[in-house]
C-alpha cells in the first residue's frame, strides 16, 4: 500500500545488481544462489529477482509456494528450496515444478522418493550436519541416505553444508575437514559458502555459492564494514519530522523518560516507530540523518515515533527528510550502524520491516 504518511522503504535496483556481481567476482568459477527468502531479506521478493532475472544463475528461498510462484511468472533458472520440503504435496510440486530441493533429513527424503515421478530428472542438495547442528545428515546416517538414493538413479546430487562461524574466528577450516571426511569418494557439486564464506574463504566457493546478505549491501563482519568490502546499500529508510519539541534541561522525552536533556535541546519527531520494523531496543545515541546531517536518536522508539536531535541542525522542522537507514535523501547510516547500537544486525533489521512501510524503487 502507498501511503501518505511519509515512511518509504527505497529499494535500488542498480545497488542489488552491483552487489551481485561483486559476489560473482569474488567467486568467479562458481555459479551463485541469489538467496531471497524472508521476501529477499525485506527487500521485496518480487522485485529482486525482476532485478536479477538476466544475471542470477539461480534463487534461493524457502516456500514451496514461493517456488512455484517464481516459476508461473516465468523463472527459468533453478530455484533452490533452502529448508527443503514439509509435506507429501511440496514433494510433488518439487517434481512437477522442476524445484531442487534441499534433504536434509530422512523424513524429507522418504516424502521425496515416495513423489517420484518415472525419470523425470531431479536435482537435491543434501545437508551435512558438519557442526553448526540444526539442520543436515551426520556421518551415521550418511551410508543409509546414500543407499536409498542409489534406487533414484535420475537424481543429481549437490552435498551441501552451511558455516556457523564464517564471519567469527572459529572460521571455516574445522567444518572443510569435517565435510571433506563425510564425502569420501562420493561425486557430486558441492555448494558451501554464504556471504562471509564468499568474501573471506575463497577456497570455500566449490561449484555453487549462496551469497545473501551482501546481495543487500550489508556486512556479513561486526568489524568490517560493508563500505569498506565495496558493497552497496540497497535499502533506505526514510522518513519525515512530523513534530518539533522544545526542551529546557531537566526534560525528558517518550516513554520511561530515559532520556534528559541535560541542556535546553531542540528535538525532532520522527514517523517511523517499532511497529515499522524499527528495532525497540535502539537506545538514545543511536545513529541518524536529518537533512543530510547525522545526528542521533533521544528516548525510547515507540510504536509509530521516534526522537532525535535538533539542536545543531536548526533549519530541519516540521516536514524535513531524515534517513533511518542506508543511502537516503537525507544523508547515508550504515544498516550495520544502527544495529550494533540495537544489538542486533543488519539482516534482522531488513527482515523486520514492516508490511506497512511501502517499498519504493528508486530508479537511477
Ligand atoms: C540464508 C542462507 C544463506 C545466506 O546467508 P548470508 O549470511 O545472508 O549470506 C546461505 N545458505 C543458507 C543455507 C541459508 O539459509
């Protein structure tokens, strides 16, 4: 919905694509997932594969439905389903619909072999459990998996495992080691690194990477910043002054009065509040831009509002602009910036943007 309050959530195009490519000059003999799921990490799901429709070798994501979707709108590449399938009827659309699909336990293999259909060729990733411990096959149940796929023989297998500290410093090599026992002689493509692995571990990039965070022009590292791995912002929040407040020391602003002025202050109200998918836990101090001057944050977000700091930017009233996040018209702050402040990351903040903030695309 296009609204006349003045949140928008601007999307660039030219900065997913720019983005896409760096992770395919960082892998350059790999094919890469352009991952999309949580709607291409609040991003629109729609519009970023638009975006990457000529260049994506393929997408990744998790509905079925989701899938099926991409494919009635005419997606030819490969469409990976991350989780792999829940029920009987994923397992037939995952044939019908060409679908390939994550297996990353036996439940799901037994749904998929019981949906086979004559030779029909059929593409799996099957997960190895090589330490992150939520999802994947050990190296005990390997023997089993692999017997059962032997009565598939039009089945083209990917060993796939995912890296729970690529972007920490446990790195990746504990987990190689532990794939590499796991796969023997067995043959296959193997696909292996998420953002942090692709810019970081080139030796990680195998046959196919799943670079998702990056696509978004976020840093996968807390202490690199995603400026500084060339990457661009796709998002920006942006928003307006709807209020201006006067404070003489000793006030304090929002709810809890966590903030006091310890000053005489001059304060902006911001529409843009927690149920916009602005983290709640974003304290006092945390970065922001008004009128292309960064300022921060006073008091607690609430539901719709927010407050900043006027006073050294006088000529910002009712009806300036002002920029959450990301590159916007009223000056740049990093999505990392803003959740470090809020103790969290980038991701969490573009995966909870709110339905009701209306998603714009900016064009060139
Ligand atoms: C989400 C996801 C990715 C992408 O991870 P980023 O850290 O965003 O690059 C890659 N692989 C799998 C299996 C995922 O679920």
């Amino acid at each position: 919905m296009k609204t006349s309050r003045p949140i928008r959530a601007r999307i660039s195009p030219a900065a997913l694509l720019h983005n896409y490519r760096l992770a395919k000059q960082h892998a350059p003999q790999a094919k890469a997932w352009a991952v999309v799921k949580a709607d291409a990490y609040g991003h629109g799901l729609w519009r970023a594969v638009q975006t990457l429709r000529n260049e994506a070798d393929g997408f990744a994501l998790l509905e079925t439905e989701n899938g099926i979707g991409l494919r009635e709108a005419g997606v030819t590449q490969p469409i990976l389903l991350l989780e792999g399938i829940f029920s009987s009827r994923d397992a037939r659309a995952v044939v019908e619909y060409g679908l390939t699909t994550v297996i990353h336990c036996t439940e799901q293999l037994k749904l998929l072999v019981a949906a086979v259909d004559c030779d029909k060729p059929l593409k799996i990733y099957l997960k190895l459990n090589t330490g992150m411990n939520r999802l994947g096959f050990t190296a005990e149940e390997l023997p089993s998996v692999l017997e059962t796929l032997r009565q598939l023989p039009q089945v083209e297998l990917t060993l796939m495992t995912h890296f729970a500290e690529a972007d920490g410093e446990r790195g990746i090599a504990w987990q190689q080691e532990r794939f590499k026992a796991m796969l023997g002689n067995l043959q296959g493509q193997v696909s292996l690194a998420n953002s942090a692995a692709i810019l970081r571990y080139p030796a990680s990039h195998a046959d196919w990477v799943r670079p998702g965070i990056m696509l978004y022009g976020a840093s996968p590292f807390a202490e690199q910043s995603a400026r500084s791995l060339g990457l661009q912002p796709v998002m920006a929040l942006e928003s307006a002054i709807i209020g201006v407040q006067t404070l003489a020391k000793g006030d304090r602003v929002g709810y809890g009065g966590t903030f006091t002025a310890e000053r005489p202050m001059r304060i902006g109200i911001v529409a843009c509040g927690y149920a916009d998918g602005y983290p709640r836990h974003a304290p006092s101090a945390t970065p922001i831009a008004v009128m292309g001057q960064r300022t921060t944050t006073v008091g607690r977000v609430s539901m719709d509002m927010l407050a900043c700091d006027l006073t050294y930017i006088p000529e910002a009233g009712i009806g300036s602009p002002v920029t959450l996040w990301g590159q916007g018209i009223a000056g740049e702050v990093p999505a990392d910036e803003v959740a470090r402040a809020a103790g969290t990351i980038a991701y969490e903040l573009f995966c909870a943007l709110a339905a009701r903030v209306t998603l714009e695309l900016v064009t060139a």
